[in-house]
C-alpha cells in the first residue's frame, strides 16, 4: 500500500485517482498482514485495487465524474467491490472516468482529464481512462472499470494493459450507477491474465440485489490457463482492412494471426456484412437507455441542487442545466428523441431489430469458431482536443468495440505491439457468452 500511495503522489499530475483512501487502505493493510498471519487470509489478501468513480462505496463519495452528484455519499457498497473486499483486497481509492461513462477519451469528466503515462499529450482513452493509467502507473495492481461499448477495452489498448469486458450479467450491476442498463458491465484491468481473472471470479455471480445477474456457476478462470488445443479463430475482415485502421494496427494485427496460423490453428477471414450498423444501434439503443436513468437526477435526492431557482420546475431544469456536462445533455436529447411518440418505431424499435441481428449474427459465428479476433481500435492514443469538437468523430473511436456490448459476449483487450510513435496497440479478441475461460486462456497464450 505504502508503495503505491508513493506512485500515485509523484504521479499526480497524471489525474487517475480523484480521491486516495490513504488511512483506511493502510488500516486495512495491517488487517490483512495479521490474517495472513494467522493463515486466514483471503484469496486477494494484498492486492491492491482501484475502482471507478461509478462504483459505489459504502460512506465514500461517488460522483459518475459529474458536477450533478457534487457531495453525494454511497449508502452502500456495489457487490462487485463487496465481494473483493470480502476476499481481503485492499480497496485504494476512487478514479476519474468519463462523465456517467459517456465518452471515448477522458475528456468528458468534472474532475478533469486524465493524461495516458506513454504520452501525456494523448487520452488515455475512455469512459475508463482513469482505470487504465492507474494500472499503466502502476498506481495499484488492479483497477475497475465499466464497460458498456467498449470503455474498458478501448483504453486499455490506448495505455497497453489488459482490459475485460465480462460477459453481459456475469457481474451483478448492483451498485454501479446506470447509464445504458441492458449493456452495462463491470470489468478489470490489469497487467498479467492471471490477475484479472483471479478478481474477475471474485466478483461474477449470482446475487439477490440484482435480478439480472445470471445464476451460472462461475469457473475458476485463474486455473483455467491452459491453452493446449488447436483452436478455430475468425478474423472480421471489414475490421482488419477498415479504411478507418490505422496501417501499423493492420501490421501488428495480420502478423499476430498470421503466427497463430503457423502454430497449427486454424485462421480464417470472415466477413461481417452488419459493422456499417453497429454503431448507429449502439448510440441509439444506448442514448435511450441513458435518457431514461439519468431521470433521476432532478435536484431532489442526489448531489447537486441549483442554487438559482424560483420555483419547483425551474428547480428541475436549472439543477439538470447546470449540473450535466455537454456530452451527457447531448445523449439526454438524443435519447429522448429516440423514444418519442412520433419517432419510437423508426429509430428505437428498429435498432432492436438491428442489436438481434448482430446479436445472432456473432452467436452463429462463435458456434462455428472459438475466437473472433480484430482490432481493439481504429488507431492508437489520439490527442487532447483532437475529436472535443467532433461527437461523431469521437463515437467513430466505437468502431471495433460495440459489437461485443450490443451482442453481450465478453471480450478482451491484450497488448499487441507498437505504432512508430511508440504507442500501444490493442488485439481485440471476443468468445461466445460466458466462456471467459477460453476468452483468459487464449489471452495468456499471446502475452
Ligand atoms: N465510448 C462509448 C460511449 O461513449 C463507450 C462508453 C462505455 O463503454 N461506457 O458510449
């Protein structure tokens, strides 16, 4: 503990942690040396963990990054975190993210951008940024992340770590603060597989506070490392010769595959007629979902109330006026719109009929192969500024990450070399729902 509150001091600057559990992690710390000790300790004893300021804790502020949820305190604390803490992790602060988990680059938070350790010019990526330079830093060993299109993923190709989104309902959502319910995921960075699936298996399950969250039993994946028998792995060719990827991501990608090819596994070029709609499904499906849970924050229950109001209504409009970002207020108007009267069955029904369609189309394809490998993203860490005034541009970033979020199927992010700046790369590499063992196995394999 005391080793990572040195790094997370001189690296300060680089905005991860918004607030650093000094004395309770270093209590906490001393409990866990006397259990272990005694032998009692947990399977995470001495790991230490940094989770996302969409998280809650019990007694702790949490804020989703946004200037609405100013001094609100957690009543509770989310079963994913409970659950780490109740294997003796060492819980060390709550980090920066996008604003309630919208958007591709950091840019979008209340507390500021946070800068990737590689190039502090560039965006560590988003709406997990933050979580990604912690790990980057090595500001602790593990950090938590939400994932809902790609948010644990994309920056963790941008910092060169290892990201996980879970299966959709592999981890209980109870506590996480909503923005797009029915894609919503915990997941993990890391620096190693074995880490992220030793906390991946403390977290998923089962859980009576979450009726969503699915009853399967939940392997061992930090035992399941083995990866021993030729597998059968499709690559998207729309991805891998995108116009939109970057040359280098092209190189790096062909090669990695091309090495498998040579270990005797069978590789082969699919083609995935539907990526043209993937994200227009993604931002309307999501953008409704937003609208609605962002409801409820109205100046009355939670966090910030306008101090300018002269009556009930504009109470309600100045607190949401003031207290949302410009991002979060866009997807609000875009949402709503979505799923008004006159427009419900042209965007919003439709874009169900499109997630099926992918949905089924990815299914079919992983009943064929085990892996479906692409690109994390379209380029390596871009800089500050470069998309701010672009949403389209910036939900562009989306690209190669939403099919597994508008599908459900867990995927992972490895490091796979480096651009001619030194930038990291990202290796995308999805498998059928709830076979993150084989998803963790595959992954430990290529690192
Ligand atoms: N960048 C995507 C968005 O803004 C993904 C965000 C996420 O996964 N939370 O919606």
């Amino acid at each position: 503990v005391n080793h990572y509150l040195t790094n997370i001091e001189t690296k300060a600057h680089l905005n991860a942690f918004v607030e650093v559990y000094s004395q309770s992690a270093l209590k906490q710390a001393e409990q866990v040396d006397a259990k272990i000790s005694s032998g009692t300790a947990g399977k995470l004893a001495g790991m230490v963990i940094g989770i996302k300021d969409v998280l809650c804790y019990k007694d702790h502020i949490i804020n989703a990054s946004s200037k609405i949820l100013e001094g609100f305190e957690s009543q509770f604390t989310a079963t994913a975190v409970q659950r780490l803490i109740d294997e003796d992790a060492i819980i060390i602060g709550r980090i920066n993210c996008d604003e309630f988990g919208m958007g591709s680059s950091n840019e979008n938070s209340v507390h500021g951008k946070v800068l990737n350790a590689i190039d502090e010019s560039r965006v560590p990526g988003g709406s997990s940024g933050g979580s990604a330079v912690a790990v980057q830093a090595n500001l602790c060993t593990v950090a938590l992340g939400t994932d809902t299109g790609g948010s644990v993923r994309q920056p963790a190709a941008f910092t060169g770590v290892i990201g996980l989104k879970p299966t959709y309902s592999r981890v209980s959502r109870f506590g996480l603060i909503a923005y797009a319910s029915s894609f919503d995921t915990i997941g993990v960075f890391s620096t190693n597989v074995k880490d992220n699936a030793l906390v991946l298996e403390t977290m998923a399950g089962a859980d009576s506070f979450d009726s969503t969250a699915s009853r399967k039993p939940v392997p061992k994946y930090s035992e399941l490392l083995h990866f021993d028998k030729p597998a059968k792995i499709a690559y998207l060719k729309e991805t891998v010769f995108s116009d939109a990827l970057q040359p280098e991501i092209r190189k790096e990608t062909l090669k990695t595959l091309e090495k498998l090819k040579n270990e005797g596994h069978q590789v082969e070029e699919v083609n995935f007629p539907l990526l043209d709609y993937v994200l227009p499904t993604y931002y309307i499906l999501t953008t409704a979902e937003a609208s609605s849970n962002l409801s409820r924050f109205d100046g009355v229950k939670y966090g910030y109330r306008t101090p300018n109001a002269h009556n009930l209504e504009s109470m309600y409009k100045l607190t949401r006026s003031e207290g949302f970002g410009e991002e979060v207020k866009r997807r609000i108007m875009l949402g709503t719109f979505v799923l008004s009267a006159s427009y419900y069955d042209a965007y919003f029904t439709k874009a169900q009929k499109v997630r099926r369609l992918i949905k089924d189309f990815t299914e079919d394809l992983l009943n064929k192969f085990d892996y479906i490998v692409l690109p994390t993203t379209p380029s390596t860490a871009f800089r500050f500024g470069e998309h701010s005034n672009d949403p389209v541009a910036m939900y562009l970033e989306d690209l190669f990450t939403v099919q597994a979020s508008v599908s459900g199927v867990p995927a992972i992010s490895i490091p796979n070399g480096k651009d001619e700046k030194g930038l990291p790369i990202g290796l995308q590499i999805m498998a059928n729902s709830f076979k993150e063992a084989e998803l963790y196995a595959f992954a430990d394999h290529l690192t």
